[in-house]
C-alpha cells in the first residue's frame, strides 16, 4: 500500500536521461546568474543622466617680460640692454631692470568685458612670507570679442635683498632659502546677450635674491583655456525598461529551477547502461533472437537456469532452437529462453549495481542454492542438486539503521 502511495506521489515528474536534465539544470542556473547580473547593473545605472553642453569659450593669456638696462662695461661691447636669453644678468653690470605684464582675454562671442588686476611682489622664505603691492588694483573694460592691457614697472631687487637683510636682523635668525615672486592677479567679467561668464587669472614668475646674477623664471608665458556650459537632465526610459526585464527574467529563471528539479527525474545510469547492454545483445545475436510479449512459462517443464547469455547461445545453437526475449515493464525483466520439448533454459539480464545474492537451502536435500535478483522479485528456480521446483523471495524490508534483506527458502509448488 505504502509503495502504490508513494507512485501516486511522483508520477507527476517526467523521466528524462540524467545527462539532459543535468545540462537543463546547468544552462537555467547560467541563465539565472546572468539575470541577477543584468538586474543588478540596470539597477545601478541611474534613471536620469545629465549632459553638459558648452556655451561660451574663452581664454586668459598672461606674459611678463622684462629688460635690463646695462651700465658701461666690457663684457657686452656696445650694449646697452640685456633681454632674456641674451646673455647672464651680473648684478653689477645692471642699472635697472624694468618688467612688462601683458594680458590678453579672448570670448567666442560679442560681451562687454571689464576686469581689474594687480601685480604683487611677495617675499619667501622657509620661515615666513610678506607680500608687498607694486601695482596697485587697476581697472580695464572693452567690448567685442577681445581684451588686452600691458603695465610695466621697476624691478627693485635691491629693496628686497635689503627688506630681507632688516627681518633677519630683527628676528636673529638667517633664513636658509629665499626667493621673490611676482604675482599677477586679473579678475575678468564679460556679458554676451543671453549668458555671463566670470574668470580669475593668477600668473608669477620667480626671481633669485643675494646672487652676483640675476635668474628669473624661463616660463614667462601662460594660457588657460576656459568654457561656460549648460546641464541637462533626461530620463532614461531604457534603462527603466532594462530593470523590468532583467527582474522578470531574473523571478522567471530563479522559479525555474525548482521546477526543473520538482518536476523531472533523471533516468538511472544502470537504465541506460541496461539498454545499451540489450541492444548490443540484439546487435551480436541478430536474428537468433526474437522477442516476446508474453512470458514463456511451463510449469510441467523442467526449468534449467544457465550461467550466462553465452551458455544460453551454444543451448540454442545446438538445439537448433531460436532464443527467446522477454522484457515486458522494465530493464530488470529482461529474460532469455530456449525452449526443447519439456525443457526450458533461461537466462536472465541482471544489472550487478542493483542485484542483490541470496543463499536459499533447498528444504529437500539441504544443498545451499544462490541465486541474485533484485528488491521486491521473485523468481521461480530449480534445485541444483535434486531438480527440485520452488520460489525465492527477494524482500527488503527498511529499519531504522539501513535497508535489511529477507528471502524466504525453496518451497514445492502445490
């Protein structure tokens, strides 16, 4: 009763060949991990995405330049000013060094443009920095596409080097590194039609103090490129619509696997290994073999069991006699016969995996018969010894600790 039960429970699965349902398993399980994947990317690709378009192009151009105006002096004959990479400025050949900043503000479009600058001479040390003005906030304006100014002052480095001398003896203490830098300073502000824009442009250069020459910067020129532009937010339909497919495929492939596995069983390897093993049979014997859909049974004849299928072949060969195939439900059924008059030799297809072996004593000569089938059968056999007919029982009856095999010994037939 508790075996028809559980057949009822299960008959629902479809059995298919292990390998198919395994790789079926397999591509659901891949499929599922590449859902969750798309799932979780669309999920953390935003829903808006801004752009950022440019509206205004402008650029800052900054120069400073400077001239040296040369004492009478025998190392530039007939030389009066020294520019940069004309020569080495020696401080005694110098009567005075003029500096020039020019400045130059470009726009892609019509604005009035008005700005300020200042020009700012900070002294540095590794103890402390002052800053002094050397020119003063001045204002520039213009219109169109382009503004430009230039100013020029002295270059006091002797006012320096003897500011520093004064803060050394003040404080007691010769600072180890020193050094002068000229800043410039431009604030800009240019307004088109439809749009402003606002810039500041720092620029310096930097010049050595108590030296016998005087170094300053080689960079004198600097350019910084500037835009205004506009953001736009737009949603983006396509990845809400990613994120509802990938979720669905996701819930659709996550479902999917249970299913797989609830609703389908796999075919026993020993199944498979039994209809290959038939069909070699059929294939090797050939026509010798003809199947049946009825069991040949001859209960007034003497039933001979044979060890092997190859036995069976010779019985069959000399007798002149076809070999019978019966496999009626299932692999564990599969029997071979030759029947001669009252003689019947039979062989019967037993998968090893699955068989279990039995010692049955005949009850009439005591002889010890063994014989292998499967769980649940039985076989009507032959005493070995004395031909006497009865049944084996092949019963596996389930405890607690493991499946146990009872088989009940030969009876005579009644």
């Amino acid at each position: 009763m508790k075996t028809k039960i559980r057949q009822q429970k299960t008959g629902y699965k479809k059995t298919i060949p292990s390998t198919i349902r395994f790789i079926a398993i397999g591509i659901i399980g891949i499929l599922f991990l590449c859902s969750v994947f798309g799932t979780y990317t669309a999920y953390q690709t935003p829903l808006t995405k801004k752009i950022v378009s440019p509206i205004l192009h402008y650029t800052n151009i900054g120069r400073f330049d400077y001239i040296a105006l040369l004492k009478n002096n025998t190392v530039y004959d007939n030389k009066t000013t020294l520019r940069p990479g004309e020569g080495t400025f020696f401080k005694l050949l110098i009567q005075q060094v003029n500096v020039t900043f020019s400045y130059t503000f470009q726009i892609d479009h019509d604005a009035d443009i008005a700005g300020n600058y200042t020009i700012d001479a900070i002294l540095q040390t590794n103890l402390w920095t002052k800053s002094y003005p050397v020119v003063s906030r001045t204002p520039f304006n213009a219109h169109g596409i382009t503004a430009t100014f230039n100013t020029q002052f002295p270059l006091n480095y002797t006012l320096y080097e003897q500011l520093l001398q004064n803060i050394n003896e003040e404080t007691g203490v010769s600072v180890q590194t020193q050094q002068l830098i000229l800043q410039s300073t431009v604030v800009v502000y240019a307004k088109t039609t439809n749009h402003s824009v606002s810039s500041v442009f720092s620029q310096s250069i930097n010049v050595s103090l108590n030296q016998k020459t005087l170094d300053i910067s080689k960079e004198l020129s600097l350019t910084t490129p500037g835009v205004l532009t506009n953001s736009t937010t737009i949603n983006q339909e396509d990845i809400a619509n990613q994120r509802t497919i990938w979720t669905a495929l996701s819930v659709i492939f996550f479902a999917g696997l249970p299913i797989m596995m609830l609703l389908t069983t796999s075919r026993s390897e020993s199944e498979n290994k039994t209809e290959k093993e038939i069909k070699k049979i059929k294939k090797k014997y050939g026509e010798w073999i003809i199947e049946t859909k009825t069991s040949p049974e001859q209960p007034k004849s003497r039933i001979i069991l044979v060890k092997s299928l190859e036995d069976l072949s010779k019985v069959s060969e000399e007798l002149g006699k076809p070999i019978l195939l019966y496999g009626p439900s299932s692999e564990k059924d599969y029997r071979f016969y030759v029947l001669e008059d009252s003689m019947m030799y039979e062989y019967e297809f037993k998968t090893k995996e699955k068989m279990i072996k039995v010692v049955a004593p005949c009850p009439k000569c005591g002889t010890k018969n063994i014989y292998e089938d499967y769980p649940g059968k039985k076989i009507n056999v032959v005493c070995q010894n004395c031909g006497n007919p009865g049944i084996v029982s092949f019963n596996a009856l389930k405890t607690k600790l493991r499946p146990r095999l009872i088989f009940s010994s030969l009876k005579e037939k009644q």
